[in-house]
C-alpha cells in the first residue's frame, strides 16, 4: 500500500526529500499533487532490534547530540521551528560526550573504516529502563529481513561520540541535509559519525548541515552501513547519567538522568541491532 506524505510537521525529512529529488520546494501543494499522480517510489525499511522487541524506521536513528537536540527541544515548543537551533547552541556551548561503541557492515567502498570486528549476536542490553516489557508480536507479523549477520564482514569505532547518526533519506528536516549521498531503496543507510570534536569546529560543521558539507569535516565519519549494531554508554563527564535514542523524531529509549528519564519507552538504553530491507515500503512520488 503507498504512503503519501504531506509536510505538517516541524521537520519534515521525508517530504523534502521526496519533493527536493525532483527540484520542487517542500510544500503541502506540491506534496499532494504528487499524490494525486500517483507515480511510485521504493523506499528502504530499518528494522531496529532489542532482544523480542522490534521498531521499524523510515527515516532515521539518532544519540547524542542530534537525539539531544531534537528531543529536549520539546520544552520550547512554542518557539516553532526556531526551537532548534536555539537548543542546538545551548548544547553545543554545553556539549556532552558518551562512550560507547558502534559496529557496522560496510558497504563496498566503505572497508577502511574502523577497525576488524566479529557479530556477536544478541547480547543483554547494558542497562535496563522503563517499557522492558517485550513487545508482543502477531504470528503473522512481519519480523524484518532475515540476514546471517555472522556471515558478513563486520567493522567497528569505539567512543567517546558527541553525535550518532543513521540516515535513510538525505534530509532529517526541511534545512538539515543529513546524509547527502542517502538513497531512497538502495539497501543502505548513511551513518553519519561524530567523534570527540571541539566547540568551535563543531559550530562550524553546524553551519554546513543545510547544505551537507558537514560530512567533510575531519571530525565526521561518513559511511553507507548494510547493518549496524550500537552499543549507548554514559556521558563521559558524569556516569551517572545517559543518553537518548531517537528514531524518526520518537524516543526509542531513555538512560539515567535524562529529559523525562520517568516516562516508559519502546525499549531500554542498552544494545540496539538494526538491518535494511531494500525497498520494502512504497511512497507516492513526484515522479
């Protein structure tokens, strides 16, 4: 069944990723005359897995900064739009660090990244939140792809990380061009890697997001991964307290000491495991 997608939100990054491949500015107008048409595009689907729960995503996973930004911002809603960059320099003059890992397939061209790595197949997750129950899942529900991970090439970048970020089309929002080599179905996302960067580098590779030259930067790990295993650890400056897992603008997952740390979620901070199903959704297109 197509989807169609009108733009009616804050951010937006599947709509002005459909309407800006063909040139067209992101508008409801244009949004519905695609729809209308009804010409088709594939899309890729992300299936994200915590031992029996699974999320699927369309758009995009994120910790760290960008999952920081995106939801605490909330508190600003009323700002509009301009909510985000006011946090977004809040928290890069206050910028957080977290340890963890993140471990990947690469796709071909993509090899040299990090260091040789093995799957280890599901593990427990690292620490245990709200929302723990498993999800149920229907006996004729649809599970995700089914790959032999251990089978595939896997290689790993240890932290500390300011910013995680996994992409599946090249806009997150209407002025954020997040991952600009990101397909529609190409059976990968775009892992966008921000390591240990200074405050003023890290401003200035901000300015670059509306037009993707952020990728360029010496503190960004550009990379187009097939699967993806992230392993969240605490901020580096007080262990006590964690982060937040973001995906397609929802809190997947909260760690200690965070913006409403009371509130239940979709799963606990810990190991999350996520593949790509080439082309397994359907949108309206403009063409």
């Amino acid at each position: 069944m197509p989807l169609g997608v009108i733009p009616a939100g804050t951010g937006n990054g599947m709509a002005k990723s459909l309407l800006d491949s063909v040139g067209l500015p992101c508008k409801a107008s244009y949004a519905t005359l695609a729809i209308i048409r009804g010409h088709k595009r594939l899309l890729d689907v992300a299936t994200i897995s915590q031992e029996d729960k699974k999320f699927f995503s369309v758009l995009m996973l994120a910790w760290g900064l960008i999952a920081d930004i995106d939801i605490e911002s909330e508190k600003y809603r009323w700002m509009g739009s301009a909510r985000i960059d006011f946090y977004a320099i809040q928290r890069v003059l206050h910028l957080r660090r977290y340890d963890g890992q993140v471990s990947f397939v690469p796709a071909p061209g993509y090899e040299n990244h990090g260091e040789p790595a093995r799957y280890s197949g599901e593990q427990n997750v690292q620490s245990k939140g709200h929302g723990e129950e498993p999800v149920q899942v229907l006996c004729n529900a649809y599970r995700g792809p089914d790959i032999k991970l251990e089978e595939l090439s896997w290689r790993t970048i240890d932290g500390p990380f300011v910013s995680i970020w996994l992409h599946n089309v090249p806009w997150g929002g209407e002025d954020t061009m997040a991952a600009p080599k990101a397909e529609f179905s190409d059976g990968y996302m775009d892992l966008i890697a921000i390591r240990d960067c200074p405050k003023l580098a890290l401003l200035s590779l901000m300015t670059e997001l509306s037009k993707g030259g952020h990728v360029k930067s010496p503190h960004v790990v550009y990379i187009k991964v097939k699967a993806f295993v992230l392993e969240p650890g605490p901020r580096t400056d007080d262990p006590t307290r964690q982060g937040i897992i973001d995906t397609d603008g929802e809190v997947l997952a909260r760690g200690k000491g965070t913006y409403k740390s009371d509130q239940e979620t979709l799963m606990s901070y810990g190991r999350l495991q996520i593949t790509v199903d080439q082309g397994l959704a359907t949108l309206f297109s403009p063409v």
